[in-house]
C-alpha cells in the first residue's frame, strides 16, 4: 500500500457537486488500503471574489491582511470534503496552513515554505483518517497567516509528499497528462508517459501551463515523483521524474515542441561595440521590473553592432519608454519593436548526447521556408523566434520531423 | 483616553460599503486618543451560505469541520475591516480566534470560553494599532477551530472587555438602544439610558431580542460595562450595568415591558393529585427536548388538579404526543392545549423594594377586561399569560400605568 499526496485544484472543487465527486474518487483509493493526504484550493471563482472585495477598499490591499482574507477561500474547500468523506464512512480531519503547520517565511501573498510538521498528519494517517489539507497556505513563526502566492497549492502538495516522503504526487487538473505539443495546435500530439523534471521545466516555461514552475523545481529538488492526471476522467497522466527513471527504455532525443505566443522582439540599433555597452542597455530595463526572455547580439562589423531581446508584449510600450533615453546615452541609432513574433522550442533531454539536433530543427523549418530570426539555446532545448505566421506550421514541422506524431493504432 | 471593545453585527459589516462606514466610526473614537479593540461577525448573508453548502453535503454536517467552515466567515470581515483602517491611515491588525487565543473547550458549534491571551492584543494597542478580532470563534486546547455558537460574537466581545478590563463593551446594531418596550406595539415605548444586568436578561429572555442571552450573563458575572448603540446613528444607546450604579437615580419601579407571542399553553386535566404526578407528566417532555416556560398547577379541590405549562409554538403536536402515553399513565382526564395565547411581563429591579406591584398590574389589565390565564413571577419580573387577541393592548396599558410612557418634549 502507497501514501498518496493528491492535489485538487479550483476548477476540481468549483461546486458542492465535484466536491463530492472528489470525496468518491479519494474514498475509491482509500478503500485500495492508501493512505491519502489531499489537498485543495479554493473553490474556482472564490479567490477572485475575495479578492474583489479587497479590491473595492484598497487599490493594493494590505499583504497580511489579503493574506488573512484569501485563506478563507481553502479553508471552506477542506471543510466540505471532510464532510462528504465523512458522508461516505471514511473518517477525515481537515488542516489549514496554520493547523499542519506549514512555516514559511513571512513574505505576505508570496511566502516560501520553511518546515512542515508532519507529526498530527502522521498520528491522523496512523489512525487510518484521511488528511485534509488547504493549499496555497502557511503560517510564520509569529502566528501570521501567509500565502504562497498564485498556483501555490501545487507547492503544496509537492512540499508535504517530500516532508511526509509520499510514493507520488499527484496533480488533478483539467488535462490528461503533459502532451508532446498543445493539441489544439497540432493534431498529432500525444500525451506522455514520462517527462523528467528538467523538461517539464522547460515545457512550462515555454508556455505549456499545466503545472506551476515552482511546484516542478521543488520536485525536482526532494526528489518527488509527480503524476499529473485528469480529475474528472480515468487514465494514468504523466509522470514527471528524474532522469535516471528513463534508464530503462529508449530515451527520445526530443520530448516535446513547446510555444509562446506572449513575446515581442525590441531590437537597439547601430550601439556603438564598446565593452559595457550590454549592460548599459538591460540594466535599466530590469530596473523598470521588465522581464526579458531571450537576449541575442550580433557580431559588429562597422564597429557597431544590434541587440536584439524579447519581453512580454505588455510591456513593450514601456521598454520603448526606458529605451528612448537609454539610446541617446548610449548614442545608439534607434529602437524597433515587432510584437509579430512566436518562440517555438524543442525540448529534450536526449539531445544532450545527440548530436545534430539542432541542424534537423532548423532544416525541418526551412523546408517549410520558415525564416529564423534568433535562435537561442540550453542543455535540453532549443529554441527560435519566427514570424507569429508561421507557428502553427513550425510546430506541426518539428513534432513530424522528431518522430512525436501518435502512432494510428 | 479609554479602552473600548466595540462589536458590529452581520448587518453593520453587511457590505463593502457598510465596513468603510464602520471603519469610518471606528477611526474617529481612536481619532480622540482612545484604545480600540474591534469585534466582528460575518457579513449578513454568509454564515448561511456556507451553512446551506455543507447542508447539500450533510442533513447534520459533522461539527467539527462545521466550525472549520463557518469560522471563515468572519475571518473574512476581520481582514476587511483591516484594510479600510489602513486606508485611512490608522494601523490595524486583524486576529482570527486562533491567533488571540481564545481558548475553549472542545465542544464543536456550542464551545465556551476558557481562556483568553491578551498579550499580542495589548502589545498592538501599546504600538497605537487598532485590533480586529473575529468574533463567534475560538480554539481548543489541541489547535482544532470551534464556535461559540449563533450569537456567539456579542459573547466574543463582552469576554475580550473583560479580559482586557476595558472601560466599556459597545455592541453596535440596528436598534438604538434597549426600549422600555416595543415601539411597534406601543408608541409611547422610550429608549432607557440605563438597565441593569438581571434585568436586561428578564427582558431578553421574554422576547426583547437586542442581545444574547450569554453576552449579558457573562458582562454581568465579570462586571463589564454593556452599551448597545446603533451602527449607523449616533446617539448614547443603553448602558447595561450593575445594580448599584443605580444609586445616584431615583429609581423606577419596572423598567420596562417585555412580551412573547411564540408560546402555547398546554394543559393536562384532571391529574390525580398524587406526590410525584407533575415529576411524571414533566420528565417525558424534557426527555423530548421540548423546553417549558411558565408552570402552573391549581390547588386541588376534588383530589385531583389541572396542570397548565407553556411551551414554544413549535412544539405542541409534539407535547401533545408525548402527553397521550403520559395522560394514560396518570390516569389523568385529557390534554387541551391552547396557542392563541400571550405572555407579557413587567421587569424592574424596583419592584424589590416595593410593595404593590403586583395588585397595580392585575388591576390595569383588569381595567381593560384583560382575563389573566396563568400568573408566574421572580424576584425582578411578574409575567401573566393573557388571550394573544389582548397583548397590544395590555402592553400600552400596563406602560402607561406604571410610568414609562415619553414625557412628550
């Protein structure tokens, strides 16, 4: 018998009625001999109610005191599924953040966990109760309630299967699995038996929204097994895991096509090639809180060169704002902006040992006459920003050309 | 500069709007140099919400994750109310039950106060912050979340003034203090300045519903000073307080009428008048859970008796069941039962001391052609049991005679 962490999110637990479908799914592992540690959010809609209200006081609410309100949100869920288990003869205990206890630090609305006590859960798992616990919450260590920020009940879940070293973490959510590439976009993606870690990493970060960032590096890091499965539909989901699990099969060199449609392109024209002159550029886009994604400089032929990066297209209004004055000290001709961009990226941790992945990619893209406008790459990816009209066609392209295509069964 | 607890009810925190208001009140009082500590309810409507949640889940939800639930609600208050204080530029700091502690016992939905820490409070108020505590709420021993039960925030607020010494207990609503009787019923009603505890409970307890039972009990036992004012009028309100304040007034005699229409007369005819009938008719009723008011049994003239008592409207068909095995068993005549009945009681700690209380009310009603059924009385209380056709009637007069009418101005 397995000690299963699950987690549920908003959209699982967004009625009285799915509530009570979770109850039956949790008592149906029960009932295999499991001991289950569950943990939910907020019933869907229910924070962004909350946090409406604060809205209507305050324009930026007090951070502890949106921390106090926000809570209410999970702790109404795990009131509710105790009852429907208890409904259904299974004794259960629910835990708030502050019950566990789940310490972090105290930065308000975006804590980090610290330590949890795993010692009530323990006696409550012992006593063949199951364990209950809200997402997205902790405690300091002077009794202040704190969050964990957006997407902080998978953090949860993964932090109390280290600290309760659980067989898996499993992630319920409105997906069956992590997919080679987003099926709306190519028909041919399937889903995954397996991802390590890594992956997942660079899935996610490309835009592949199904787990949160933070919650994979944490499994990564304690080493946590996490199985990502569809909360309303049977089926085993993926496994995201270390990369030793591959061990025992034929690893393929790409695991999946990933793409992002939220960038722009700025590029600084005719910068004087002086040594510093980089960091003269970003250091003021940084400071104006201005995320940048991918960085590219050209070799300078005339003694001036190009550097082109992208930034979210929200802020590239704001970049050309901080950019007008870096150029003139800088004495750089001018500053383009195109926002008619999307990155796609083949991600693997097969091309590590694999060579000649790279020249596949970019054959596959120009034999569809997909012009590259900047290429950047990692350990287990790679990716290139192409015109926006391309991307469909790309990502179709690459998931072919990599042998990703479901097998016609 | 004085320490004050105020408490605002559901209705007074109902809406967004309505906790700027009270904000706005609470601001002023700490505007004029004095120390505040705040308790609040959940805003109208929300209890129920998540009350009639659980019900879809339970016909009786399990208590202890009933109190997980509830408990929300005001958690949810205590934070906004923060941040309108913020907003106004005062510093605030909001403690759920938990974080107080408010230490119960463990009796889930009906738990009672043990114990209340009032470090973190006094250190607040020390820093000049105004403290926001949830009302209805506390913890036991083991860190589990329980309730006082509906009302419980009047007691919240009455125990935190006690535990703090606090110069006076405001519990703001919507009456603007407590009347020598209902306005509705008898338009010459005036709002009293002062009331003493034992009688505040005689008239509560009869049907002048302005606070709960247990708040006035416990402001009484611990001597804390009672004010209830109106959320959004301002004025003095009524100070509930001890006896002796009463020292530097001429005091009335009664101080005010209180009336009931909720209750039904209940009779069993024909009881042999034997030692231990009414022990026999009456056990089996407290064994149905069915509460009994007022009781009268006439002196028996032919061996045997008629025994009358008053029950809620709610329970008659099933008094009267119970009193079918009953009657048999006593070998009593029948059961009648009447709900077309009224209690109405004069209250006043005057009528100690003075003779003729009694006489002067029968006779006022007598004045009307009032019939007088059943007659009970206590040491600060005569309650009569009239035809409910004559209630409005006998209230104005009985007002009028012993004083109590406005000295119109």
């Amino acid at each position: 018998m397995s000690l299963f962490v699950q987690k549920y999110g908003g959209t699982s637990v967004g009625t009285v009625e799915r509530i009570e479908s979770v109850a039956e799914k949790v008592a149906g592992f029960r009932e295999q001999g499991h001991d289950m540690v569950v943990v939910v959010s907020a019933m869907s809609g229910e924070t962004n109610r909350l946090i409406g209200m604060a809205n209507q006081i305050q324009e930026t609410p007090d951070p502890r005191e949106m921390d106090v309100l926000v809570s209410t949100g999970e702790q109404v869920t795990i009131a509710l599924l105790c009852m429907a288990l208890k409904k259904r003869g299974w004794d259960a205990r629910s835990y708030t953040g502050t019950q566990v206890k789940i310490l972090t630090d105290n930065a308000h609305t975006k804590a980090r966990i610290q330590d949890i006590d795993v010692s009530n859960m323990r006696d409550d798992l012992d006593a063949g109760r199951v364990v209950v616990v809200a997402g997205f919450q902790g405690v300091d260590e002077n009794g202040n309630i704190t969050t964990l920020g957006r997407g902080g009940s998978d953090t949860t879940g993964v932090a109390l299967a280290a600290a309760l070293k659980a067989d898996e973490c499993q992630i319920y959510t409105d997906v069956d699995g992590v997919y080679t590439t987003d099926p709306r976009v190519c028909e041919g993606a399937r889903r995954l038996e397996k991802i390590t870690f890594e992956e997942m990493l660079e899935m996610a970060s490309q835009g592949s929204k199904v787990l949160q960032i933070r919650a994979v590096e944490f499994a990564g890091k304690y080493n946590v097994p996490l199985r990502v499965l569809h909360s309303f539909q049977d089926g085993p989901g993926t496994l995201i895991t270390l990369d030793e699990d591959f061990s025992d099969m034929e690893q393929p060199v790409v695991s999946g096509i990933a793409f992002n449609r939220d960038e722009a392109k700025v590029t600084v024209v005719g910068v004087p090639d002086t040594p510093g002159v980089a960091a003269r550029i970003l250091a003021p886009i940084g400071a104006a809180n201005i995320e940048i994604d991918v960085i590219v400089q050209n070799v300078s032929a005339d003694g001036t060169t190009d550097m082109t990066f992208t930034v979210h297209r929200n802020d590239v209004a704001k970049a050309r704002e901080v950019l007008g004055k870096v150029c003139a000290d800088v004495k750089a001709r001018e500053v383009i902006t195109d926002d008619k961009i999307a990155k796609v990226s083949i991600v693997g941790v097969g091309m590590r040992s694999h060579a000649g992945v790279a020249s596949k990619m970019f054959d596959a893209l120009a034999e569809d006459n997909i012009n590259i406008q900047m290429i950047t790459t990692s350990e287990i990816k790679i990716a290139v920003i192409i015109d926006e009209r391309y991307l469909e066609l790309a990502v179709r392209s690459l998931h072919k050309a990599f042998g990703l295509d479901a097998i016609e069964s």
